[in-house]
C-alpha cells in the first residue's frame, strides 16, 4: 500500500493532530488547487469540479478536526469522479 493512502487511511481513523501541511499535500494529490495568493490564515482549495474545502493554517500546532473531516469529505466527493486516483 502506497504511503499516502496509509496517511489517508489513518486520517479518517483518527482526525485529530494532524497539521496544516500534511492535509493540504493530501488535497494536493486529489486533485485540489492550492491558493494563488494566500493571505491571512484561512485558505481555499478549489477543485476542477467546483468543490471547495477551507483550512485554516495555525501556523505551529495542529489543525481542528473540523477542518480534517471536511478535507476528508471534499476527497471523497471527487475521488468517485476521478476513478480513485490508483496510480502510485
């Protein structure tokens, strides 16, 4: 099993202690575009789809679950309409 989908399994195992970083990576490898010009702490990642999921980036320290279980829906609601995205 490739790394990120262990990383993926283990975030909707357990949303808490994750950090800004490493739920946007995954975003990232779904597909999401980052900000083009983050400013402030709260950023948007829009996918080719439309679909939209906000973070917030804490700086040091870790995210809110509430903000790892909305990237998790975000992933799920474009993984079905890009095939699963198997490669790696």
């Amino acid at each position: 099993m490739a790394q990120w989908k262990k990383r993926l399994a283990a975030m909707q195992e357990n949303q808490v202690g994750w950090r800004y970083k490493q739920v946007a990576r995954m975003l990232e490898r779904h597909g999401y575009e980052p900000p083009k010009n983050p400013s402030g702490s709260h950023r948007v990642f829009r996918h080719p789809s439309g679909r939209r999921v906000g973070l917030k980036d804490p700086g040091k320290g870790t995210l809110l679950p509430v903000y790892v279980t909305n990237a998790l829906d975000g992933i799920d609601a474009v993984a079905g309409k890009q095939g699963g995205n198997d490669d790696d």
